[in-house]
C-alpha cells in the first residue's frame, strides 16, 4: 500500500521537461518575455520610426531614411518598379504589411503575422526529425517551384510546340519566359524588406518558445546594433557632414517632468525602453536556464516530490524578483537621471530646519 501511494506521489509531478513546458510559472516567464519583447518593437516603432520632419524634398514629398519603419522602405522599393511599370502595385496587399497606416498600427499585423509563424516553427521542432525534414523540403521545393516553375513549364512547352531551342530570355515577347519570375522575386523581396525590420520580434520569438538563447541574443544583438547606428547616424557633429534626414532625440534635460518630477518626458520612452529589454533578456533567459537545470537532472531526480517543490520555489520566487527588482532598478534610475535637482532639495531640506 505504501508502494502504491509512493508511486502515485511520483507520477503526480515531474521534472521532465514534457511536463514543465506546461507549468504556468514557466508559461507566465514565456507571457511576459513576449509581452514585453513586443512592446518593446513598438517603442521602439514609436521613438526611432520616423525621418526628421525637415527631410522632405523641395515639393514636400517624403524621402527615404534609415528610420525603423519597413513601410517606409516598401514605399521606395515600389516607388522604384512603378517607375518601369506605371501603376505597379506590390503583391502583397498593404494590410498585410502596414503600408499607408500611421504610428503603431504599422506594426500590428505584421506582429501578428510573426507570432503565428514563430508558433507553426515551433510547432514543427516538437515532431519527429524525420517529419521536420520533410516538412522543410517541401517547403524548400515550394519555394523554388514557385520562384522557377512557371518559366521551366513555359520554356518547355514554348520549345515544344515551336519545334526549336532557344534561350528562355528574348527580346521576342512570345519567348520572354524569364519574365514570369518578376512577381515571385518582387514577393520575396517584399517579405525579406519586412521580415528584416521585424528581425529582433521574430528572432526573439523563435528564441522564448523555441528555448534557444542563440536566437534571443541575435534578437537583442540586432537591437543594440541599430540603436548605436541610429545614435551614430543621428549624432549633431556626424550629420554636420553626413545627415541621413534621422530624426534626432531630444535632450536629457526638459523642462517637462512626469512621475512627480522623478524623469523628464523625453527621457521617459527611453528608460521604458531600458527596462523592457531587461525584462525579455532575463525571462527569456531565466526560462532556458531553469530548463537546463532541470534537464541535467538525474532521473531519479526528476521524479522526487522535494526536487518538484524545489523547483517551484525556484520559479516563485523569479517571478516575485523580475517585478519587485525591475521596480527598483527603475526608481533607481529616475533618482540617477535627476539626482542633481535630488540632492539640491535634499539639501534645502536640512538648510531650512537649521
């Protein structure tokens, strides 16, 4: 009887990691990695998306520049094929790219569009490798297909049925095969413009939910790069000589305070941003580590009641710390950011009482 109970006790919770993936606290550190990898592409929409206001041209047309904003580049890049073919209209219709939308909603479907390709990827790395390799050559055959399929059966039957070979590029229309592959190749540059500005969301979502901290430290990699790019290319003594027409942040010091006078308004997007990145590194991050541990584990382990207890305190206690810490680290660096105004009233405090 007591075997019995034992083994009811054992099977009840697990370590494995089968069962883990579907604990909530390790959900809950996923949610908010997410969550907060996405408003973080957002802010970052909001603060680094758009060209200076005098970077127009001589008409007041828009032009180009290296903001974080894909539209922008979809613009020009259609811009330049309507050049050859007037009225030229992309493939891709423009609510599923955020083209001719304004602020945030440039971004939502495009977001959403990553999220539920980063679920079938992941999806897919949890069958059977044989079926993993299956799936990726079909769709590697697809896109081939789709890309050269219509001019090889073209060229084919065109040579057939004229009786003659002859290259599938020709000046003669009726010959011309090679120009069926324009709208595969302007789709695939389409989906490349887009999918390279949304790098860090779709590299950070394959990294949460595929536990892969490659993937995360390519996501927060790419973030660093372009912010340091964008402080460079924005810099008052570099666009003296090179302006790229970047919009340029306001400075630190604003006559503006918000939170009771603890940070400016312009520094205020900033520090979000600061502590946003904080949060998806450490709950991505904490995720896989906790995993690990638990994969390391001894079967025996795994399967112990006080091993199983040990680990829930373990999580508990992440998700008390990511808000309790993230809270402090926050307040401490709004005091940083104002300690000058800080201290002078510390000071005329005790001034005062003297």
């Amino acid at each position: 009887m007591a075997g019995e109970v034992e083994l009811q006790e054992e099977g009840t919770r697990t370590l494995h990691l089968k069962m883990l993936r579907k604990q909530w606290q390790v959900v809950a550190l996923q949610i908010i990695a997410t969550l907060s990898l996405l408003w973080l592409f957002l802010q970052l929409g909001s603060t680094f998306g758009s060209c200076d206001p005098s970077h127009v041209t001589s008409e007041g047309g828009a032009i180009w520049c290296p903001a974080l904003d894909h539209t922008m580049s979809l613009d020009l890049f259609q811009a330049i094929l309507a050049n050859e073919v007037p009225g030229y209209d992309l493939p891709l219709p423009d609510f599923f790219t955020g083209q001719g939308n304004e602020g945030p909603g440039r971004y939502y479907v495009p977001l959403l569009l990553c999220a539920v390709l980063t679920a079938g990827w992941v999806f897919l790395n949890l069958q059977a490798p044989r079926l993993r390799r299956k799936v990726m050559l079909g769709v590697l055959v697809g896109l081939i297909l789709f890309l050269a399929g219509r001019m090889l059966i073209g060229w084919f039957f065109g040579m057939l049925f004229s009786w003659d070979l002859y290259w599938p590029i020709s000046a003669d229309g009726s010959r011309n095969h090679a120009q069926t592959l324009v709208y595969p190749l302007v789709l695939y540059t389409q989906i490349f413009i887009v999918a390279f500005y949304l790098t860090p969301v779709w590299t950070g979502l394959m990294g949460i939910w595929g536990l892969s901290k490659r993937m995360i430290g390519w996501s927060l990699g790419t973030t660093l790069v372009y912010l340091g790019l964008h402080a460079l290319l924005s810099f008052e003594a570099v666009t003296v000589y090179f302006d790229m027409g970047l919009r340029q942040l306001p400075p630190q010091i604003s006559d503006q305070m918000i939170l009771g006078g603890l940070v400016s308004a312009s520094i205020w997007p900033l520090l979000i941003m600061a502590m946003l990145m904080l949060i998806y590194s450490e709950s991505g991050f904490a995720v896989i580590r906790h995993l690990e541990y638990a994969f390391r584990l001894p079967e025996s382990c795994k399967k112990d009641p006080e091993y199983v207890r040990q680990f829930d305190n373990l999580l508990n206690n992440h998700l008390i710390h990511t808000v309790g810490v993230f809270l402090g680290v926050a307040l401490c660096a709004m005091l940083a950011l104002n300690f000058d105004d800080f201290l002078l009233g510390f000071v005329s405090i005790f001034g005062s009482s003297q």
